[in-house]
C-alpha cells in the first residue's frame, strides 16, 4: 500500500545565509575532499508509466522503488532528453555548480561542443551566482558521467558524478560554510529545503527529521528525481561518517519521495 503523502514546509526567508555564501565565494578555491568510492545496492520494483516521456526505445521505464545501500550499484537507464523536457525557464540553479562540473569534466576530455547546450555563456564561463537553466546542468552532468565512467548505466554514472561535485563542494569555502551550520548529517538534511531554495529556483523541494531518519520531498523536479539527488545525500551521510540506507518511493518523472535512515548523534 502507497504511504499518505506528508506536507511539509521549510523556511525560505534566508537572506542572511545567502550573504554568508557571498561571502564565502569570493576567492574560495575546491580542493578534493578526500572520500573514498562506496558502491550503492538498488532494488527496482514496479516500472511505472509517467505523464512525460521517460522511455526511448529499449530504455526501461522508470522505478516506482528503489531501496539503496552501500553495496551495488545503480543499474537502470533513463532517456535524459525525456527526463528534463518538463523543464520551464524558470527553472535555474546556481552558476558555481556548472563551474565545478566544467572543472570535473575538461581534464578528462569531456567534448564540451558536443554536448547541446541551450544557453551556454561564452567559453563555458559561467558566474558564481548567476542563474542559469537547470536542464543544460543535467545535459552536463551526464556527458561528464558517460566520459568518466562509460562501462556503467546512466544513473550509476549520474550518481557517481554527484559523489565528486559533492567532494569539491565540501572542500570549497562555500561548503565549509553551508556545512557548518548543522554539524551532522540529520540537521543538514532536514534543512535541505532552505539549502536548494538558495540554489536551485523552479522545483518544491521540502524536509522533516523524523525519528528514523530524514524524509526529503521533490516536487517538479525537471530532471532525473530518481537519481541525482543519490549522490549528494549519499555524500552527505559519508561526510559525517554515519551509516545510512535511503529509501525512495517515485511518483512520476518529477516527484519523488526520499526517506534517508539515518541514527541519532
């Protein structure tokens, strides 16, 4: 049986944080925090039709379920160009984040012109807090996933590119400040929605500490809801060296439900 669906409501007004951040960029350079690679176990239940397109040809439906855990990885494909048409101009995230997926793939000979970018800025050169669409983000992410890590399946590339932006964050003075904030993984998390309404405009994005864990709502999320979110939370939980398993009910190609198992500290 479906669970009921939880509202949930973050605080947006922060003003204040967004200046800290600011702040915190000026001159901040990444270096690699030092994690190493955990493998995720997934279970693929139930595909779903979806009102989107999410199939193309021999690419599988889309997950209803996925139980994920440090073990195996990610195994199911998705159509990107279907997953991101649901994406409107209002839908925007942060330039510091395609300047880090820039970093990541160029020294690995990700062919940037290849990659069809709607609105690309000039060189590649994207500013720090400059807003730009989150559907040329994914198409990024994902050609550096496919150059980085060819032998496994989209979401597993996807999921793996998250560990390494991730990694960068956590070491740049942007990060080291976000991530101060809380102190350990369950108050990070059940912030989650203040942090992506900073970043990221267009999607609902809501979070609440529960007693087993933390449970994360994505809403209208244009762009792979089932997968690109893993590596960051996963990432997060590894930061703070604490045991996790995460728990994702998919609603549709835009919606998703995270439960994140977590123990109290």
């Amino acid at each position: 049986m479906e669970r009921r669906a939880r509202c949930f409501k973050a605080r947006r007004s922060s003003g204040w944080l967004t200046g800290l951040l600011e702040d915190a960029a000026r001159g901040g350079e990444a270096r690699r925090w030092p994690g190493k690679h955990v493998p995720l176990r997934a279970q693929e239940r139930e595909p779903t039709r979806c009102g989107v397109a999410v199939t193309s040809g021999r690419v599988p439906l889309l997950p209803s379920r996925l139980s994920v855990s440090s073990r195996l990885a990610l195994t199911h494909e998705f159509d990107l160009e279907g997953r991101i048409a649901a994406a409107t101009p209002a839908d925007t995230l942060k330039g510091m984040f395609f300047q880090r997926i820039i970093a990541l793939g160029s020294p690995s000979g990700v062919r940037w012109p290849d990659v069809r970018l709607k609105h690309a800025p000039a060189g590649l050169r994207y500013t720090t807090f400059g807003d730009y669409p989150v559907a040329d983000y994914f198409r990024l992410v994902h050609a550096v996933g496919r150059t980085l890590f060819p032998r496994v399946s989209s979401s597993e590339a996807m999921r793996r590119v998250g560990h390494r932006d991730f990694a960068e964050f956590a070491e740049s003075k942007v990060g080291k400040v976000a991530l101060s904030f809380t102190g350990n993984a369950r108050a990070t998390l059940s912030r989650a929605g203040t942090m992506y309404g900073l970043l990221l405009k267009g999607p609902t994005i809501d979070a609440r500490e529960t007693d087993d864990g933390v449970e994360i709502r994505y809403r209208k999320f244009p762009g792979p809801v089932e997968v690109y979110p893993i590596g960051t939370v996963e990432s997060l939980c590894r930061y703070y060296r604490i045991d996790y398993q995460i728990d994702i009910t998919i609603h549709g190609p835009c919606d998703a439900d995270y439960m994140v198992l977590v123990a109290k500290k």
